[in-house]
C-alpha cells in the first residue's frame, strides 16, 4: 500500500495560515508543526520570569514579551514562537503586519521532558544565526535551575548556570533575576513529568 507524499508548504503559504488559525504552529523546511498546550507550571514560570525582568529592561530600553510573538530565523528557514522574546531598541518585523520579529536580543524557553533535548540542541542551532541575539535562557521546570548561555565577541557562546532558590543570574546589561523569584509560587512537587523534583521552590 503506497502512501502520498507529504505536500511542501512554502513559507508565504504557512503565514497566511498561520494569521488565520485558532491555534499556534511552527514551520520549518515546508512543514507546519502544531504546538502543545503548555502546562500550569509552565505558564507560572513564564509569568514569573516577565515580571521580574520587565522593571529592570525598561530602564535599559528593552521589553519582554511572552508567547505569542512569531520569531523568523531568517538564516534557516525556522518559525518559532519562544517562550520569552526580549527586544531592545527597535523591533524589526518581517511586514506591516508587526507580528513576527527578526531581532531578539533575549530569548528564553521553559523545559520539559518533550522538549529539552530539541531546546537545548536544535534549535539552538538555528537561534545562535540570529546576528541580534545576545543570550538564550534554558528554565528547567522540574527543579530551581537555570541556564545562560551569553554570545561572546568571538562569536563563542559562555554557558552560566544557577541552582536553588539563592541562586542569581545575570542578564542582559546588567539586569540580575533571582531564581526565587523565578519559582515564586511553582510547586515543583505538581508536576508530573517523570522527573523527580530536586525541592527547593516547594518550600516557598
């Protein structure tokens, strides 16, 4: 029994559906991928990192945003929709249309077990051809953790890490987020991923 080739779908094809679809996907090499709901700790995070970020990136003329924002990687072909997006200075916008960015400075993503092998390997291949972005921040979900890694002026890319609720990272120019406020609120002991909770954020 033969199958039917999959049809390739052109990048215009995919943004014209995509601007019309109850539902965010992701295209990359003339597929359109559908994306998972995300679960509460994950929004908890994404709302935590926000909040705590926005004060200090206003200073420096930058904002955050969550979510819904599409991110073209113009040099591979990738439309993605990061968790966090943080722009400084002007944004730039494939269209008129204004809802898909090509110059992040920040982009941070909230792990999981279906997704942390493609955060941490693949796609961040194809963020670090972004000329604009300066850092990519990995948030683990089942323990207080997280990862930066920051471009350096060679091109090179410096991890940095924290743990446990004392632990502190620092961002872009300057600005610092405290991992307890990162997990303020997420109970760690929730989620049920298959990972075993290291604590820490529980106890808040």
């Amino acid at each position: 029994m033969s199958t039917a080739p999959k049809s390739y779908i052109t990048p215009e094809e995919y943004l014209e559906a995509e601007r019309r679809a109850p539902f965010r996907s992701e295209y990359f090499a003339g597929e359109v991928f559908a994306m998972a709901g995300a679960s509460y700790v994950h929004a908890l995070l994404v709302r935590n990192l926000i909040l705590s970020l926005q004060p200090q990136l206003g200073l420096r003329g930058c904002n955050a945003v969550a979510n819904d924002i599409r991110v073209q990687v113009a040099g591979t072909g990738l439309y993605t929709y990061p968790d966090i997006v943080v722009i400084c200075g002007k944004p730039q916008f494939v269209d008129h249309v204004h809802d898909m960015l090509t110059n992040p400075s920040l982009i941070a993503e909230v792990l999981s077990p279906s997704t942390e092998a493609y955060d941490r390997g693949r796609k961040f291949d194809h963020y670090q051809t972004i000329s604009s972005l300066r850092q990519y921040v990995l948030v683990a979900s089942d323990r207080v953790h997280i990862d930066v890694y920051t471009r350096q002026p060679n091109g090179d890319w410096l991890l940095s890490n924290a743990t446990g609720p004392e632990g502190v990272v620092t961002l872009l120019d300057g600005c610092e987020l405290r991992l307890a406020d990162a997990y303020a609120d997420v109970d760690l002991s929730s989620v049920e991923t298959g990972w075993k909770p290291l604590g820490g954020a529980s106890d808040r």
